[in-house]
C-alpha cells in the first residue's frame, strides 16, 4: 500500500494525510478537514469509512507533527458509527479536535449515548453534509457545527432547519467553488466556509515506523483473555518498535498526561488502562485488516 525505504535498518513507510483548511467570516483559518489520501492522488482511493479514519488517526496524531499540520488550530475526522460507539475519540485530545459525524450515521440510541458521552467530556461535535429529518434531532441537539451545502437550501424543509438554528448552531458552507457561491453563503449567514474556492485540499506526505502484522495478531490474542497480563503485553509491545514509539507518545500525550513522564511500556499500558488500549489496538487492527492473510481472522 505505501512505498517504503529501509534507513538504518529500520522500515519507514511514506504515508499521507489530505489537508483542506476552513474558514471564519474574516478569511481566518478556524481548522482544516483531515482526509485520508494513500498516495500522492488527491482524492479518495477506496477503503471503508471505519479503515480511512484509523490511518488519519494514526498518520496525524502517531506519525506527524499534529500541531503543525493544522497550524495549532482544529482537526475536523470523519468518524462512522462504528468508532463513535466504540468511543474512539476519547482517544485524542479534545482541545483541537472537531469530531465529525458522517452523513450516514443513523441516530441509534447506542450512537447518541456515545456522542452525549464525547459532549459531556468536553469534545466539539459536528454533523457532516447534513439534511434534516426529525429523527436526527437527538443528534442534532448534541452538535455544535452543522456542515451544509449550499445547494442543499433549496429545499424548503432545509431552508426552515437553517433559520431555526441559525445562530445556535455554527454553520458551514460545503463545497464553495466560485466566487457567486461565496458571496452568497456569506450572506445568508453561514459561519464558515470549505470548498475548493479557497482550497483544494493540500496532500501533506510523513514517513511512519512500520508495524509487525504477526504481533498485532498475539497482542489481540492477548487482549481476548478473560484477565489479561500486562507483562505479556508489554513483551510483545517491545518487539515491534513502531508501537513502542506511539504508545510512549500516547500516553505523554495531554489527553493522558500526568505529572511524571511515562518511559515504559508497563507505565504506559497502567496509565492507559486496558478499555482505551483497547481503543488504540482497534485502530491499528482497521489498518491491517486491508491486507487479504488477515482479513477473516480481524473479523474473528
């Protein structure tokens, strides 16, 4: 999937994040949309919605310098229902995330509670490529950040929702393309602005510590025990430098950090605790589950 280089002995995997920046009312960056590219191709080359996600994690927050590929503002990632429920996003560090509810996700009781949850923690919430139907309101009330397109106001039910919660939820206008479609987002009020009048979005390329697919297999193993060791998940971390490197940095990371500096794995993995391990193994389990020897065991 990624070409890959060996330096020092090490494998490094070229990977990529595709970068589209949005803007306020003042033409000033409020945040960019992280998406998944897995080339140098700008534009969507295939996975499911659950895989695509987990590489953005991995390749913004476990391989590049985050804070400067959203310029120390907000990180908008796609989130299906599947990592909502499973509380993925607790993951990272909810100051300069904005989770981004996909268009498609149904507003189960399950998927509400997880996202009251995310609220409740502090994390800012939006609903992509939004069109209103009463029974999205549950999960409408929890968001702050409703993405719209323009095209969409044409209908009368969509017009009715925007001036209802014009003012209570933050507006973005999607796919602003000319000048015309600016000037009248602009002014029907909308908040902020995407859209490949400003922007098409900016492949940003970093290079990743590549991971061992056999010992994600052990690990899982592991985790699937009644009580599992944490000695035994530790030996099997430190064979595989690639997740020394991410679950060090995870658990330094302000979203668990606390006064003293972790240096070891088994500090690392008390800290944590075995429900966010979990979450972060889930991840890394989506980006391997691409390759067709592991797929049916994943699945198991």
């Amino acid at each position: 999937m990624h070409s890959a280089d060996i330096l020092e002995g090490v494998v490094r995997l070229e990977i990529y994040v595709g970068r589209q920046p949005i803007f306020d009312r003042h033409m000033k960056i409020y945040g960019y949309e992280l998406l998944y590219r897995r080339s140098q191709n700008n534009f969507f080359e295939g996975l499911n919605d659950n895989q695509a996600t987990a590489e953005v994690i991995n390749n913004a927050y476990f391989a590049m310098h985050f804070d400067k590929l959203t310029d120390g503002t907000r990180a908008f990632i796609n989130f299906a229902g599947d990592l909502l429920e499973r509380e993925v996003p607790l993951l990272l560090p909810k100051e300069n995330l904005v989770v981004e509810v996909l268009e498609h996700v149904e507003p189960t009781d399950v998927l509400v509670a997880a996202c009251r949850k995310l609220v409740l923690h502090g994390y800012t919430l939006a609903l992509d490529d939004y069109t209103h139907r009463e029974e999205k309101l549950p999960l409408l009330e929890l968001v702050s950040i409703v993405k719209l397109e323009l095209a969409s106001l044409q209908k009368r039910q969509q017009q009715n929702f925007f001036q209802h919660y014009r003012g209570r939820k933050r507006f973005v206008a999607e796919k602003i393309d000319t000048q015309d479609s600016y000037a009248l987002a602009h002014k029907l009020g909308f908040d902020l602005f995407q859209g490949y009048f400003f922007c098409k979005p900016m492949v940003i390329m970093g290079r990743e510590i590549g991971r061992l697919n056999a010992n994600l297999i052990k690990i899982i193993t592991e985790l699937s025990r009644e009580q599992p060791d944490f000695q035994v998940l530790a030996s099997l971390i430190k064979r595989d430098i690639s997740w020394v490197y991410k679950l060090l940095r995870l658990a330094n990371s302000a979203a668990f950090g606390g006064v003293q500096r972790i240096e070891s794995i088994e500090q690392a993995l008390v800290r944590l605790g075995l429900a966010e391990f979990k979450k972060w193994v889930y991840l890394f389990m989506l980006m391997d589950a691409q390759t067709a020897q592991n797929r049916e065991i994943i699945k198991i």
